[in-house]
C-alpha cells in the first residue's frame, strides 16, 4: 500500500497537485453519465472547469455518441492527465486515468475510486429538452430564458434539490454547454467541433505501465 505523498514523489509530481489532479477527474466522471433519451453527441470541445475553492482547470473533451466513450485531456497546476471513460455498460461505467509524462495509467469505477471518493460536479450528460430533470429523483427544474452561449443557443434551467445548480443547454445537441453548482464549481465548454471522434481517442496508448490506485490511496479520499 503506497500511500499518496509517496506515490506523487514516485513519479515526480507534488502531493497538492496530484490530489488535485485526481480529484478533478472523479469530480468529471462521477458527472459524466449517459442517458437514453437523448444521446450524447459525437464531438470535441475545449474544456474549461473551476472547483469549489477556485482552483481553475483547462482540458478538452471528446465525446462518441455513436460508442458512449469520453476522453478527458486536463492540465492542472503544469501537468497534464488523461482521462477515458467507457459507459458502453451503463450500470457499470469505467474509467482510466492516464499520466502522459510517466507513462502510467490507473483504472478505477467511473462513479469514484473508493470509499470517501464519490464527488459531485457538474453533470455532464444529455438531457431531455423538455424535461432536464426527469431522470433525477428529488428534483425540480425551471426554465429561466434563452440565451446563446458559445455560439449555441441554450435553454437556461434552474435545478433545485439535492444539488442546486444552473444548466445552458444547447437546443441543437441537449448538451451542457455551461453548468454551475451551488457550491460554485464550474465547467463550461467552447470551440465545439461537431462529427465522429477516432476510435483510438479511447484507448490507453501501448508501453504504458498500469498502477493499483486503490492501493495508493489505500482506500480513502486524498487528503
């Protein structure tokens, strides 16, 4: 059991900024879910995302409607990660978190890594237009007005529950083009380039060597 701090001076990164790291990627793929009716576009995107304490992330993201698979690239603190997530079985999505500079990957469950480890962000999912709440138990939804974001026109939602939060949702993709929680973490997306995404997007590179995550943090939340 390798704990966390470490782990980061194993492969070169500071403690802080690996924790943030990666909870900046169980934050976006507890969020990222699919959902049928509608389906998720196939598309690329530049990310932008800013946590509860203002800690400012940017990324891209690309989206397979067709193959319900997500790639995450993030840059956080000088350093970059890759996150694939694979919701082909969407009971049971997974995900790999995949460290380009040392050549490492680690595969985790999409809803969290561990006990302590299921964060709530922004959801990034599609959404039915006429009713954006449905699919969520003890939830309401209002919307407030049209605005175009991005060079999409949205529908602005109120949602109010166990999570207050406010969703641009684009009326051509129902896709999110701007989310803000309550809490104030954000995640807004621009530059979309709509059409099909390469297969090999999704896929952990070869000569990369896999890391037992649940044992580096030893079942707990990074501290």
């Amino acid at each position: 059991m390798i704990p966390i701090r470490a782990f980061a001076k194993e492969i070169g990164l500071k403690q802080r900024t690996l924790t943030l790291m990666i909870l900046i990627a169980i934050v976006l793929c507890a969020a990222a879910t699919w959902a049928q009716p509608p389906q998720f576009p196939s598309l690329s995107a530049d990310m932008k995302m800013t946590g509860h304490r203002g800690e400012d992330s940017t990324g891209k993201m690309f989206f397979s409607g067709e193959t319900k698979h997500m790639r995450m690239e993030i840059a956080a603190r000088g350093h970059n990660m890759i996150m694939l997530v694979d919701s082909t079985n969407t009971a049971n999505p997974k995900s790999t978190m995949i460290m380009p500079d040392q050549k490492m990957y680690m595969e985790m469950s999409a809803y969290g890594a561990g006990p302590g480890m299921r964060q709530r962000g922004p959801e990034i999912k599609p959404y039915d237009p006429t009713n954006p709440c449905a699919s969520e138990e003890g939830t309401t939804c209002k919307k407030v007005g049209t605005e175009t974001m991005n060079g999409y026109v949205c529908d602005k939602w109120e949602f109010t529950g166990k999570e207050n939060r406010t969703v641009w949702i684009s009326q051509k993709l129902h896709f999110p083009i701007k989310s803000v929680s309550q809490d104030g973490t954000s995640v807004e997306f621009s530059n979309i380039k709509e059409g099909p995404q390469d297969a090999s997007l999704f896929t952990v590179p070869a000569g990369y060597q896999k890391m037992d995550m649940g044992a580096m943090m030893g079942g707990k939340a990074p501290q």
